[in-house]
C-alpha cells in the first residue's frame, strides 16, 4: 500500500503546529507587507497581521515561489510515496494552477494537485477528509476523485463589517463603497466554489446573521437532503474579532441542534480583502468512502 501524504496551505486556517498534531502538511502563504515578505504563522502572525492592515499598510497576497513547493515535496517524497496537495481554489488565487503545472511536468504519477474550489475551514476539512482516506488505504487516485466529485457541496457565507477594504482591492466602486457606508449595510457574500460573489445586503448585523442562516438551512434543505439526514458539517470564522465570534458560534449552533460548529479565523489571504469584524458560516456535505 503507498504512503500518502497529504498537504494544504496555511489558507485552510490549519496553523503548522495544528498541522503536525493532524499529520498535515502546511504551506505557509507568502505576503507582501509594504515591500516587505511574510509567511503566515511563520514570521506573521494574525494580530500583527490586523495591526499592520489598521495601519493601512500596503497589503498584497502572493503565492508559494516554486521552489519553495518542490523543495516541500521533494523531503516529503523522501517519506512518503504520494503525495496530495490540496491548495486554495483556483478561483481566488494562481497558486493552484502553478502547483497543478510544476505537478504535471516534474511528479507525473507522485503528487496529486486537487483544485476542489475550496478556501478557510472547508479547504481544512478536504484536508481532513483526504487524511482519513489516506488511513483507510484509498489510492491516491482514489482520493483525488472523491475530492473531485464532491467539490461543489459546500456554501460560505460572510457577513463584513466594513466596504474599506473590498474598495482598497478594487473589488468594488468608490461609488457603492461610499453608498454603503453611508446607509451602513452589513453586505453578506457568498463563495460557491469558484469565487466571492455578493449574496445579499442587510441593515443590520442581526438581520446579516439571520440571513446566513436562513442561506445555510436552505442549502441543507436543497442540496444535501434535509437536517434529519445530518449528512453536513457546519463550521464558521471570523476575522479579528473572537469575542463575536464566539457569540456567532452560539447562535449558530442554536440553529443547527446537534451540529457543534468549528471555528477558526479566516486565513489571511482572505482577510486582507475584507477587513476585520466580519463573520462567516460554512456548511460541507459529508464525503463517504
């Protein structure tokens, strides 16, 4: 039977020392902070991170260099037999698509790059999953096509607390920014797979919370068989703010009876779009093997 390892980035809110405690490996991200590198968890940790955005320092999201992940796959392979990398999706970044390149070219047969569409805590529970069927003796082909198959049956929703940052990064106009700010709408976003999408806009944070849920139950409702079943996983995340979030995992998990929700912060690579005190819930079909 091969040995498969399994590895993700740090854009899976696994942190390296959660990592070696999981048997996960863990690309940290790079980051370019006023001309200036960092890897999350690394060199930068989450509070400098959100001290230096505060500052409005230039702040902009890079991938792993090439060497540094055939260096990562090369001592791995010393271990292992296989390996399966599961980057954040090809959606929100080009790592995937470099990874999935160097992979073909240089590893034909020995690393496996899934672009499952995933980023935050569903990325870490394909991490997850891909680990568990590793332990089961799934072939790495196996893996890779379960992963495949089941790469759309997951929804994220944010609710963000500011328009700065989505502004900063051009993601929207000065002109909507300003608007919202102006009638302080708390937007609620979506990621279905391939990319941040806007979802809907609340006045309040009560009613941004409310129409989460409401979008989560509906996607249990329609795609993933009914609460009864149970055949999902919740979690959530947050950025910058724990003791909101902490609330929000109350709430949550008030809403969902039987389903305890997992909580991580968002990884950086996405923060840094959307600023601190946002919020966010995650619902993941189950993967069966």
């Amino acid at each position: 039977m091969s040995k498969i390892a399994i590895i993700t980035d740090s854009n899976s809110g696994i942190t390296q020392k959660q990592g070696q405690e999981l048997g996960i490996f863990v690309v940290p991200m790079p980051f370019m902070i006023n001309d200036e590198d960092y890897f999350e968890d690394i060199n930068l940790t989450q509070q400098e991170f959100y001290e230096k955005l505060a500052q409005d320092a230039n702040v902009s999201t890079s991938q792993p260099t090439p060497d540094s992940l055939m260096t990562l796959w090369d001592n791995t392979l010393k271990e292992y037999d296989q390996i399966i990398y599961i980057p954040m999706s090809s959606g929100l970044s080009g790592a995937c698509q470099s990874a999935f390149m160097i992979a073909r070219e240089e590893y034909e047969g020995k690393v496996f790059v899934v672009d499952n569409q995933r980023i935050s805590v569903t990325q870490r529970q394909s991490a997850l999953d891909a680990k568990a069927m590793a332990d089961a003796g799934l072939s790495a082909e196996d893996i890779v096509s379960k992963l495949m198959d089941t790469k759309f049956e997951s929804s994220i929703y944010i609710m963000l607390d500011t328009l700065h940052y989505l502004k900063k990064g051009g993601r929207i106009t000065p002109a909507a920014a300003a608007l919202g700010t102006l009638l302080r709408l708390k937007p609620v976003l979506q990621i279905q797979g391939e990319k941040l999408d806007a979802f809907a806009k609340a006045r309040t944070t009560a009613q941004g919370k409310s129409i989460m849920i409401n979008a989560i139950k509906a996607d249990i409702e329609n795609r993933f068989g009914g609460m009864e079943a149970g055949d999902f996983w919740i979690a959530g995340a947050y950025t910058n703010n724990l003791d909101a979030a902490t609330e929000w995992k109350k709430e949550v998990e008030a809403a969902f009876p039987g389903h305890e929700m997992h909580l991580d912060p968002l990884s950086l690579s996405v923060a840094c779009h959307i600023g601190p005190g946002a919020l966010a819930v995650t619902v993941t079909r189950k993967v069966h093997f």
